[in-house]
C-alpha cells in the first residue's frame, strides 16, 4: 500500500465514523511564538483540548506536518525522521477509550476500509499505575475483548504510558501499539522479551493513543476531567514501513526517489539516510515559511542543511540540490501543495546557505585537522588525505596556531561555530570522526556551556521546541489566558493611536507578563502609552464579553480584522471579538484562543511597563497586570 493510500484511507475511515477532516497547520505554529515546531498533530489543537469549542465540531481527523529536531541524533536508525507526518483522530469531550481503542485496532487490522496489518504480529502497550493514577485496566479490559491476548498486553510505568505536558491541565495514561517487524514474527513475548524487542527495534511503535482524563493542578492530580479528551498520532513514515514489509522508514515509497539521489552523492548508508532526512526538512520548513538565520527557527533550518553538507562530504552542488528537491516537490504533488508552489524560492535559499557554508567548510575541516596533526584533511576541496603539517594558517584573517594539544570545551566549541559555522553537533560528530573520543557526561557539559555562549552572545534564552511546548501548555493558567486577552485590546489600542500599520510582529506571554512586538519605526511616547493602557483598562472595566466567530477569510479582511500572516491561514478563520454591552467593539483579531470569556474575569490594572526597540522597524513592549 502507497503511503498516499494510507492517508487517504485514513482520513476516510474516520470521516465515515463522525470525525470532521481539517488541515494540516503550518510547521510554525500560528499565534504561538513560544513554540520552535509543531511536533505533534494535538499540538495546534491545543486551545481547543482544554476547553474552547472547535468550529468543526468534537470529532476530528488530520494528517500533521511534524518536526522534531530533538530526534536529530536518532535518524538513521530505522524509525526516526526529524520531519514526518502523524494521522491523527481527536475526541473534544465526545467518544473515549472504548470507541478510540476498536476504531485503531480496527483500522490497523480491516482489510476493507484499513490497513489489513497482521493482528499476530501487533503488540500494546497500557498504562501499570502508579500513585497518581490506577492501572489502566479499562483500556486493557477493552484491548482483550477485540480480541488482543492478555499475554500482549504489558503494562508500562509513567515513563512510557503516561502524558503530562506541565503542572497544571489535562493529563492522563496511553496506550501504545507496537508492530513485530521480523522476518518470522516473533511470536508470544514475555515482559522482559518485549521490552528487548523493543530495544533491538524488531517491534516499533506506530501509534499512540493519549486518554486526556485526569487534571493537573500544582504538580499532583487532582481528579477526573468533566471533559475527557482523546488525541491519538500515528507516524506516516512508520506504517508505509510495516505496509511495504521494509525494516526501515528510508526503504518506503516515501524516500525511494530521494534516496536514489542521495546514493549519487555518498556511498556511507547513514549518510545517505541523514542527507535525505535533513533536506525534506529543509525543504518542508522553508516551504513554511522559515529561512536560515541564528536564532531560533531559523538556526534549526540552518544546522540541519550544514549537516547534510557535511554528510556530503563537503559538496553539495546545485546540481544535487536541485535533483532532490525535485525528488521531494514529486512525492508531495498534491498533498502539501506549497512545496511545488516555492520549489524556485526553496533551491535558491538552500544554494544560498550551502555557498556560504563551503566558504568556511574546507577551512574548518582544515582547523580540526591541525588540532590533530595525524588527522585526515580536506585537500583542494575534494579528497581527504594524510596531514602532519603543523604550520600556523591564517583563516579569514586570523593566524590559526598549528598544533594545539586539543583542550576541547563547549566555548571552543562555541568560537568554532563563531567563526566557521560548525553547528556543535557536527563539530563534536567531525573531532569523534578524527579520533576524540567524549562520553556522554563530556557531551552534555559541552552542550550546556555552548549554549551558555550561545545565549550570551544572542541573547538567546528560549528553550527547545520540546521544552517550550511544554511551557506552553504548562502557562495556559488564567493569567495567561488573561494577558493573551489584554495583549488582542494593546494592540488594538496601538493601532488607534499610533496607525493602521501596526501589527503583531511576535509574542510571547507568561504568567508575569506579556512580551510584544509589533511594527512601528519610533520610539512611542509615555503619552501614547498611557493612551493604550486606560484603552485596554476601560475594556477591562466594561466587562466586555469575548466572542469567536468563524467566518471566511476574505469577509475577515474586509471587515478589518486585525491579524498578521493572513496567507499562513485557511480559508475560514477563527476571530476573537472584545465587545462592550454598549456595543464598542475593543478589538477584532484572528487567533487560536484561548481567551477570558468576558474582560470582567480579567485580574488587575493593564500597565505597560517598557517600550523599546526590538529590531529594525519593531518596536517592543512588556506588560504586566498588577
Ligand atoms: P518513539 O518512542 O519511537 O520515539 P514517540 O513516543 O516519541 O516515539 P509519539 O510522541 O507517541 O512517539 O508520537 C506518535 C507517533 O508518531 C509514534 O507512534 C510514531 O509512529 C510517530 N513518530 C514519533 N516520532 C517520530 C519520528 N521522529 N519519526 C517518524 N515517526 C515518528
Ligand atoms: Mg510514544
């Protein structure tokens, strides 16, 4: 079975049982600067899993653009991509664990309307409890009446079969399903042969149904949920592997022409398998929208390009470039449509990074190969050879000392990526490939006193997208949701005294304060200032009620709606209205929520406490409620 197939059979199975087909969101998370990627199809759905009414209804289906850089090291291996694509059903406070649990079995096992897998090589995994919550005995009770034997059901501890994104909110057990990849099957397992299947990845897991039934509030559960949830995610690239009887997810329909390229360029199998792994990503990230920088997004894009290089051995030509995006603009036809759309604009800006790489690349290499004088080095661009010259060089300038007995740290790790752009992980992969050799405890302390560097010299102090997703969740207590709402009335507020070219330019909101940016050229006076803030407390003492109206976009644009990125959205949006009982309408926005339900609920006097330049042409500002 293709893995178009798949899609398509899974958007429809679920159709067919109630479940309303949405999009796949941007892998740059709308109206959430907090996160780096969207890493999980729950994760756009967010606002709406804990609590807001989702215009579709209570029954979803999409199939998700993922990205999870945290994976990075993992690919290669036979399961992990750093971009791939998860199918996903939802329950908003509708079905739970008996419909969710037939409906996957069902789907994984029916000839007819799914994917006709072997239920003799399926294994699953539940929750075993623990003093948060009791053993799940409900989705395992459910498991064996479909027809699953006891004896493959194992019970795992939180660690494994537990979901909680913070300290406060929805969390709960999962249950996970495994699939026997082995040429004989494996058979029955005991307890301890699965988890040592599961290490030898002969089984690999291939869905993941999370049960949202128990709240969170400071740390400990404090009880069921009114409203239970359900999110499942089932990785695309994984099932194409089971369906087409391949061990690995680089075997699939879904790489076959991009890695007939990447075979051209390297004969090193893993590096074929990274090559191919990173320039999807690539090319899926800047078809969002993400160009190479350094910070944050943008720096991801431009490690993960760098890193293909270097699996290139150096050289990547247009030519290469060019066949394997084609490649990738190929197997995406018709799915992801703006893929084809900036083919021209995707090669040009990964020619762009590549040339300026390749300027310091041979450089670089030659650097770490003086450090250790019996290294191989790059000669003439093209072959590695033998070096014992120890000479100084002079790099850009600088004179370079010959050798220098390696005294290896993140902050020389940090002035490497300064001056050569050698991403910390490819500068430690290169000094392994040269004959260093750190544990895994040197690692870690290289890594944190690199990003200590890092952060000082870029004033870079946001977490990974995994840790920030968290955060995100985590905040979503009411005083965020209260400055979110403040944040929709500033900034309507700035655009009536200052000018309609006023926009969102970023945010970020915590419980202490909101960050943002917005775009305006001047310093803005403490008297506009003062203006903005008794605007926004003048809603708030109105007691304004705060509605979201769907409607098309092109009725949003024209009835003035406030919102940035307009082409990053569907056709229909979603906009929050701040309106007085007198009729005022405070503020018209497009965004995800979640808000307060009326500005009465909102704690506190607006104050603005800082304005000042963020960037070129953005002005920013940070606010409080006190
Ligand atoms: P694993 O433990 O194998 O890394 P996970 O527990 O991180 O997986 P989930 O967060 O449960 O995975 O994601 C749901 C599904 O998404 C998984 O069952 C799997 O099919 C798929 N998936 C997760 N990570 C990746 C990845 N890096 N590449 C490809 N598919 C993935
Ligand atoms: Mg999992």
């Amino acid at each position: 079975m293709t893995s178009r197939e798949i899609r398509n059979r899974f958007l429809s199975f679920f159709e067919r049982r109630g479940h309303a087909v949405i999009p796949s969101a941007s892998l740059v998370p709308e109206n959430d600067p907090s996160v780096l990627f969207t890493t999980a199809g729950m994760q756009p759905l967010v606002p709406y899993l804990l609590g807001a009414p989702h215009p579709k209804g209570k029954r979803l289906v999409n199939v998700q653009k993922c990205v999870r850089t945290q994976d990075i090291e993992e690919v290669g291996d036979n399961t992990h991509d750093t971009f791939f694509e998860m199918l996903g059903n939802w329950s908003l406070g509708d079905y739970f664990k008996e419909e969710a649990i037939a409906w996957s079995y069902e789907f994984l096992t029916s000839k007819e309307e799914g994917l006709g897998l072997d239920p003799a090589r399926l294994y699953v995994t539940v929750f075993e409890g623990d003093e948060r919550a009791p053993r799940d005995e409900e989705s395992a009770g459910i498991w064996k009446r479909l027809g699953v034997p006891a004896h493959r059901i194992y019970y795992l501890p939180a660690s494994k079969n537990w979901w909680s994104p913070g300290d406060n909110g929805p969390c709960g057990p999962d249950s996970e399903m495994f699939y026997d990849l082995t040429e004989n099957g494996l058979g029955d397992m005991t307890h301890e042969e699965y988890l040592a299947a599961d290490d030898r990845q002969d089984i690999v897991e291939i869905w993941n149904d999370v049960f949202m039934e128990y709240e969170k509030k400071d740390g400990a559960v404090i009880g069921k949920l009114a409203n239970k949830n359900v999110d499942t995610g089932a990785g695309l690239e994984r099932l194409a592997m089971v369906l087409q009887g391949k061990r690995n997810v680089f075997d699939t329909d879904i790489f076959e022409s991009l890695m007939a390229e990447t075979k051209k360029i390297t004969e090193d199998v893993r590096a074929q398998r990274i090559i191919a792994d990173h320039m999807r990503t690539a090319v899926m990230m800047i078809a969002d929208g993400v160009t190479p920088s350094n910070t944050d997004r943008g720096y991801i894009l431009r490690r993960l390009i760098r890193r293909a290089v270097v699996k290139a051995g150096g050289i990547l030509t247009p030519e290469h470039i060019s066949t394997i995006i084609s490649a990738i603009v190929e197997t995406y036809k018709g799915v992801y449509v703006n893929v084809e759309e900036n083919k021209e604009r995707i090669a040009e800006e990964i020619n762009r990074e590549v040339e300026k790489f390749n300027n310091t690349l041979s450089k670089a290499l030659l650097v770490l190969s003086r450090k250790f004088p019996t290294a191989k080095t790059l000669k003439n661009g093209g072959y590695y050879g033998e070096t014992t010259d120890i000479s100084p060089i002079e790099v850009s300038g600088t004179i370079i000392a010959g050798y220098v007995p390696p005294l290896i740290n993140g902050k020389w790790l940090f002035n490497f990526f300064q001056t050569f752009g050698f991403p910390f992980e490819i500068a430690i992969e290169e000094l392994e490939k040269r004959g260093e050799h750190f544990t895994g405890l040197e690692k870690d302390q290289f890594r944190k006193e690199f990003e200590a560097e890092f952060r000082k010299h870029q004033e870079l102090s946001r977490a990974g997208a995994e840790q920030k997703f968290k955060g995100g969740l985590a905040d979503t207590g009411e005083k965020t949701v209260m400055l979110h709402t403040c944040t929709h009335l500033m900034l309507a507020g700035l655009r009536k005294y200052l000018g309609e070219h006023v926009h969102q330019a970023g945010s970020n909101i915590t419980i202490e304060r909101t960050r943002f940016d917005f775009t305006h050229s001047e310093k803005v006076s403490r008297e506009i200032l003062d203006k903005v803030e008794a605007y926004v407390n003048e809603a708030i003492a109105k007691g304004c009620t705060v509605s979201i109206e769907q409607m098309p976009k092109m009725d949003a644009q024209t009835k003035g709606v406030e919102g940035s990125f307009w082409e990053k959205y569907p056709d229909v949006v979603n906009v929050y209205a701040v309106k007085a009982p007198d009729g005022t309408v405070y503020s018209q926005e497009l965004c995800g929520g979640p808000h307060v339900e009326n500005t009465g609920k909102i704690e506190g006097r607006f104050k603005i406490m800082k304005e000042e330049a963020s960037s070129a042409g953005v002005r920013r500002i940070k606010a409080i409620l006190e």
